[in-house]
C-alpha cells in the first residue's frame, strides 16, 4: 500500500486501484488538528458511515467496497473504497440554523446566497432544508461559502442540479432516521465524486459526529448554543482558553477527552440502536 494524502482526520492509502481509507483518532477544530486524540473516534466514524452508506443505497451509490477486508492494523477504523475523482465543493445541507449558517444569517438575511425568513435565532428549525455548499479549502485554509452559481461555474449545471437533489435527499433521509432516535441532525457535510463511468457517487463519510450536529430531541431550545454529540463540545471548551485558532492547537485534558469520547459514542449507540 502507497500513502496518496494525509488529511486532518484520514490517512489514504492505494491498494492497486482501490483505496483504504483510514481514519484516526485525530481531532480538529477551526480546521486545527490537536495533539491528543479521542480515543475510538476513528472506529465510531467509521462504523457509523458504513451503517449509513447502507441504508441510503437506494437513493444514491456510495464508495464502499468492503469494511472488513483491510490491512489487520487497521481493522475496524478503515474502509476499502473506490477511488474517485472528488468534486471541488463540500455539499452541506441545513435543516436548523447553527455555526457558521447562524454567522451569515445574522450579518445579511441568507446562508450560501439562499434567503432565510426574519427572526430566526440559534437553533431555529428552517422552513425546509437548504443547500448550503462550501470550497474545499487547502490545508490550512477555511472552506467559504459558495452560491449555487458558484457551483455551476465550478461543475457545470448538470452536476450541480444533482449535488443539490442528492445531498438533499440524504440529509433528508438521515433527519428522518435519526428522529426515531430522538436525535436532530441539524446539519450535515457531503462530499461526492465521480466514477470512471462519470457516475456522481456519496464517498468520504456520511453522518457522523463529524461532518454533521447532532443534537438530542428533547434539549432543542432555539435561542441559545445547543447541547451536541459532536466537536461544539470541544469548541467551547477551547472558546474558555488563550488561543487565537492557529496551530499548535492546545492539549485536551483527560476530562475533556473522555467526555468527548463519550459524545461520539453516544451519538453512535442512539443513532444505530447497537451497543459501542
Ligand atoms: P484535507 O484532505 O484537505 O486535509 P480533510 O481534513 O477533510 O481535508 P480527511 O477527511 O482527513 O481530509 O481525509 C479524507 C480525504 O479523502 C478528503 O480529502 C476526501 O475528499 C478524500 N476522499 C474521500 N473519499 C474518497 C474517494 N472515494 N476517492 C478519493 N478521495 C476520497
Ligand atoms: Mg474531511
């Protein structure tokens, strides 16, 4: 096995024309990588794509070949999968109104270029989902929003219709699951490639704790921070130190680190009904 690319969270490795997608314990926030990891994160990621990758098989393809048949020293945290071209646009879809969606709303009435009703708050529940699409940003860089005619112009118009109908399907079929286990996914990040036959196909994770809030059923309150089983944990706590979000990102200490753990480990025991 060849090492292709080393991301914040994954390290990807060619297995003639596969790829093993391997996902560590690492842990990043405002797009810094921290230098202690949570311990089981990379296994919950990756056992939680894979439950969903397979119960959104009929809306769209996905890039799983196989999560057992990888190298032994990564058993259970890797994925062998198709290798993709990537699209250039991560494909968000908004359901509540948080993180950097709030940020824009506030300053101008839209998220992505996409017009939002007056008084909305924290946490507010949309009208409908919206398509809220950001750049991949390189290394070290933070992704921005795109409008849908960025998309276009980045993809083409065909491409973008499809990013648009697909993500929203998903994220629509994941609120909809997670529901029944008193769990609002209040947004949730999509990446998507195209196959050797120009297939558009769901690739990268699917609703995690990373790439999506969680938030349980019956704290929802619109109007302050909600509680979440994903990073916003970790982002408050980093809110309460001297740290200006550039690396070096700081130690977590061992409090911090368990009750994380605990986070994404809950999110995976409601949201598939199994026990970690
Ligand atoms: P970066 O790669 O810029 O550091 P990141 O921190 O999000 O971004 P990770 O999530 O750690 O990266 O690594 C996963 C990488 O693998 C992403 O760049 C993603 O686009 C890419 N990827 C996921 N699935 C596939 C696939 N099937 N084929 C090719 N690339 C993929
Ligand atoms: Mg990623």
């Amino acid at each position: 096995m060849k090492l292709l690319h080393s991301g914040k969270v994954r390290d990807l490795y060619t297995d003639g024309d596969d790829l093993i997608m391997v996902a560590s314990d690492r842990v990043s926030i405002y797009d810094v990588v921290l230098p202690t990891p949570i311990p089981d994160k990379g296994s919950v990621l990756t056992r939680l794509s894979l439950w969903w990758f397979d119960r959104l098989a009929d809306i769209v393809a996905h890039h799983v070949i196989s999560g057992t048949d990888v190298p032994a020293e990564f058993a259970g945290r890797a994925v062998r999968c198709r290798r993709l071209e990537m699209l250039p646009v991560e494909c968000i879809a908004r359901g509540y109104l948080a993180g950097l969606g709030l940020e824009e709303y506030r300053k101008q009435g839209t998220v992505s270029g996409v017009p939002l009703p007056d008084g909305l708050v924290e946490g507010s529940k949309l009208p409908e989902p919206i398509f809220t699409p950001t750049t991949k940003a390189p290394v070290g860089e933070h992704d921005e929003f795109m409008t849908f005619d960025d998309v276009v112009a980045a993809v083409g118009a065909d491409t973008a219709a499809r990013l648009r109908e697909l993500t929203l399907a998903v994220y629509t079929r994941g609120a909809e699951t997670a529901a029944t286990s008193g769990i609002i996914v209040a947004d949730t990040k999509l990446e998507f490639g195209v196959d050797v036959d120009g297939g558009i196909v769901l690739a990268d994770e699917v609703l995690t704790p990373d790439s999506s809030r969680f938030w349980p059923a019956d704290a929802w309150e619109p109007g302050r921070p909600q509680f979440a089983f994903d990073k916003q944990f970790l982002r408050e706590w980093s809110q309460g130190l001297d740290w200006d979000r550039t690396p070096p990102g700081p130690e977590i200490p061992a409090a911090v680190v368990a009750a994380t753990r605990a986070r994404y480990v809950e999110a995976y025991e409601r949201i598939t009904g199994r026990d970690w």
